[in-house]
C-alpha cells in the first residue's frame, strides 16, 4: 500500500526539498513514522515527547481533516495526506 505525503514548503528544508514522500502503512501515524525513519530530523516538528501530533498542526486525508484521532486514522493505498498548521488566534 502506497500513501503520498505531501510535505509543506516549511518541512521541506528537513527533507533534502522533497516535495511528496512515498509512505507505506495502514494508518496516518504508520506513515508519518515512515516519513521519520527517513528524515529524522522532521520527528521534533512533528511529535510530542510522547509520540503525539504537535498542537498547530493538522493531518488531512484527500483534502478532509483527519481530526480527531489523526493518527490512528486509517488510510488506504492511493490517498493523500497533507501536512498544515491550523492558524489560531483570540
């Protein structure tokens, strides 16, 4: 099963400028820990300390927030997951 994650501009710099990252695995966390085998430096603006989604950050699925629960959300072969930070304010 074949997932692409489309890294944003601001990740770019840790991937060596690869724009979309080919991940194997059946859910978000499997791939996005796909992308960090691969580039490890990307983990600490991905997760927590204790493996969590950073908070700022959403994972989309085809364009639909994976919200909430994103990383034990299942994925298929073919989609798409897109990384972006969720502008907050008050």
């Amino acid at each position: 099963m074949t997932v692409k994650i489309n890294i944003p501009p601001f990740f770019q710099h840790l991937t060596g400028s690869v724009k979309i990252f080919e991940a194997g695995g059946s859910t978000v966390g499997e791939c996005l820990n796909e992308l960090v085998r691969q580039y490890p430096e990307i983990k600490s603006k991905l997760f927590t300390r204790n493996g969590r989604l950073l908070k700022g950050l959403n994972v989309f699925i085809n364009g639909e927030s994976a919200y909430p629960g994103e990383l034990a959300r299942p994925v298929r072969d073919g989609d798409k997951l897109h990384i972006t930070y969720v502008m907050v304010g008050g």
